[in-house]
C-alpha cells in the first residue's frame, strides 16, 4: 500500500449560459475527471435540470408534505389496527 498514489480530481463547472465557473452553487452541469491509483482516467458528466411537474397543482414541497402526511396516517392506523399503539 505504500506505493500507491492518492487519486487526482479535476473539476469542470458551467453555469446555466454555458459559461465556466468556480462556483458549484452557479453550476448546473459539469464534469468530473479523476485518476485513479493506476494512473487511469474516469470521466464523470452531470447536469442539473429543474423540472416543473405540471400536473401538480401545489408546490413539490407542499406535495411532499401532504405524502408524509399521509404516509405516518397510515402508519398509526396499522398500529392501531394490529395492537401496537
């Protein structure tokens, strides 16, 4: 284990008009370049896209929250229906 190297990253981030920045809060898509141990190169792209649900007509967070809501409703109905509560 003493002969081997830590793996090196390099980073690319781009920002929504396609200009590069240093900025990960900026960035929505990239790519990730790390060397391994070997000395081979493993490429990594993500894009982050917000996308509108437009069915839904609540907020993603309201809707979230009306599952949790339901889902712990359920949960305490099963244990009132089994005995555990």
């Amino acid at each position: 284990m003493a002969g081997k190297r830590k793996p090196e990253q390099r980073v690319a981030y781009f920002d929504a008009e396609g200009k590069r920045t240093e900025d990960p809060a900026q960035a929505v898509r990239g790519e990730v370049i790390e060397r391994d141990a070997e000395g081979r190169r493993r490429r990594t792209w993500f894009i982050l896209e917000e996308v509108e649900i437009k069915w839904l007509p609540v907020s993603e967070g309201a809707f979230l929250l009306w599952v949790l809501l339901a889902l712990v409703l359920i949960w305490v109905l099963l244990g009132f229906a089994l005995g555990w509560i």
